[in-house]
C-alpha cells in the first residue's frame, strides 16, 4: 500500500495545481463546493463499473455512516479553508504550510483509532520545513490563517478515514464522503459564491484528480497507518514548489526548495 500512497502524494499536488489555476478565477466557496460537486460524477461512473463486476463495492457494516459523516463535515470545512488559503496566499506557500498536518496527526490518530504512536521525529522536521517557507511571506496573513484551520480539519480527516475503510469498501467511502461534504459546504456557497463560477472545464479535471487521490489515499490507509500516509502525502510540496516557480512565477523558490528538502528528509525518518 506504499505505493498507492505516493500516487496520492501526485495527485494531491496535481490537484493543488488546478485548484490555484482556478483560485485566480473563482471565490473561494465556489471553488470548495465545486470540487466536491464535479467529483461525484467520476465517483458513479466507477462505483457502477465495479458493482456491474461483481465486487461487494456496497457492503458496509458497523459505524460507516456515523464515520461517513463526521469526516464529510471535517472536509467541508477543510476544504472551504482552503481554497480561501490559496485565494489568499501562494500555491507553494499554502501547500507547505499544509506540512503541519502531520504533528496534528501524529498526536491525534493515536486517540481516534487506537494505532501505535509514531513519527513524530519526521513530522517536527516538516513543520520546520513549513515554518521555513512561510518565513517573512509578505501579503499572506490571510492565507496562512486559512491554511491552519484547513490543517486542524485535514489531520482529524485521517484519523476518520482510517477507520471509515475498515468498515466499508474504499471506493464507496470515498464517494460517500464526498457527497454529503457536498451538502454540508451548499449552504457555504449559496452565501459567498456565484452560481456562474461553477461553469469551468478546470473543475472537472480537478474533480478528476479529487477522485484519484482519494481513493488511492484510502486504500493506503486499508494497510498503513493514518500517520504513515499523512507523512508520505507531503512528498506533494516538492512538486507544488516546483509547479509554483515554473507554472506561477512565485518567488522565494530557492528558501521553499530547502524547506521542501527538509520536509523530505522529515517524510523518510517518520515513515
């Protein structure tokens, strides 16, 4: 399950890329509805493939519904905070502050799902590599405040999905997920977006790349722990870094690359 982490790592960075191409664009309640709104659609095209197969993809058993939806709310409001964070704050920036999650998780998946506590060696460094990054950022006081409270919500997610897909097939969970953090982010929307604003060929990659990532970060977490994954899910800052130099002509790059490469080094001693 190692390597469906990393595909998650890619496709979380993928999917930060569109989410700042579409930042420039778009508010950030439209933004955080929509990538639950254009995910769904990939999400029953492959439930039905797979339920057509054969596979039990619909069987769930003990506390899957009441875990469903604690974690869909954790996501709307992780998701929300965001996208406000990238509205606010540059891609690279934003996503290495996103390093943080894994001291959250790190002291928190041990109280939610009962698993060994581990890595906190590794995630010090990468909140170090964040603090780094973010160091005399100038203009993105907002966008750091965003990006934390994205990071509280993120860590706890982890722990909910870790125990979401041992009651229920990782596909369906994420779907499941997805669909009522995209109820629950509705009323977000109908506030502070704009209907018109939904309409882009940009959301539907990225609700592509929502539906690849989630599904490979669950199953990941089918086998390794919610630590483990958050910790390999920061291998994405170095592409973001890298996405944000050459694709969005943000500066500080070679400060960010240093503390991408301590985030690394973070990521291999805590896994």
């Amino acid at each position: 399950m190692f390597s469906s982490a990393l595909l998650a790592a890619f496709f979380a960075s993928a999917k930060d890329v569109v989410s700042k191409k579409v930042a420039f664009t778009v508010t950030g309640a439209s933004s955080g509805f929509a990538s639950f709104l254009y995910a769904i659609p990939f999400y029953l095209v492959l439930i039905l493939g797979l339920y057509l197969a054969g596979y039990p993809i619909l069987v769930v058993t003990g506390t899957f519904w009441t875990l469903v939806i604690l974690r869909a709310l954790t996501d709307a409001a992780a998701e929300t905070f965001k996208m406000y964070a990238l509205s606010n704050g540059d891609l690279s920036m934003v996503s290495i502050l996103l390093s943080f999650m894994p001291i959250f998780t790190v002291l928190i998946a041990p109280i939610i799902t009962n698993d060994p506590f581990q890595g906190l060696e590794g995630a010090v460094l990468v909140v170090i590599g964040g603090i780094l990054a973010t160091y005399n950022t100038p203009n993105a006081k907002k966008g750091v405040l965003f990006a934390l409270a994205a990071v509280v919500c993120m860590s706890i997610n982890h722990s909910l999905d870790r125990l979401a897909v041992q009651t229920g097939h990782p596909i369906f969970s994420g779907f499941m997920m997805t669909f009522f953090a995209m109820i629950f982010t509705y009323p977000v929307f109908l506030k502070l977006g704009k209907k018109g604003e939904l309409v882009s060929n940009w959301f539907w990659l990225r609700g592509l790349f929502e539906v690849l990532f989630m599904v490979t970060k669950l199953y990941a977490l089918t086998e390794l722990t919610a630590s483990q994954v958050m910790l390999i899910l920061r291998l994405s800052v170095v592409l973001s870094v890298l996405a944000g130099f050459f694709y969005f002509k943000e500066k500080n790059f070679l400060r960010r690359t240093i503390a991408a490469i301590i985030t690394l080094i973070g990521v291999g001693i805590g896994v």
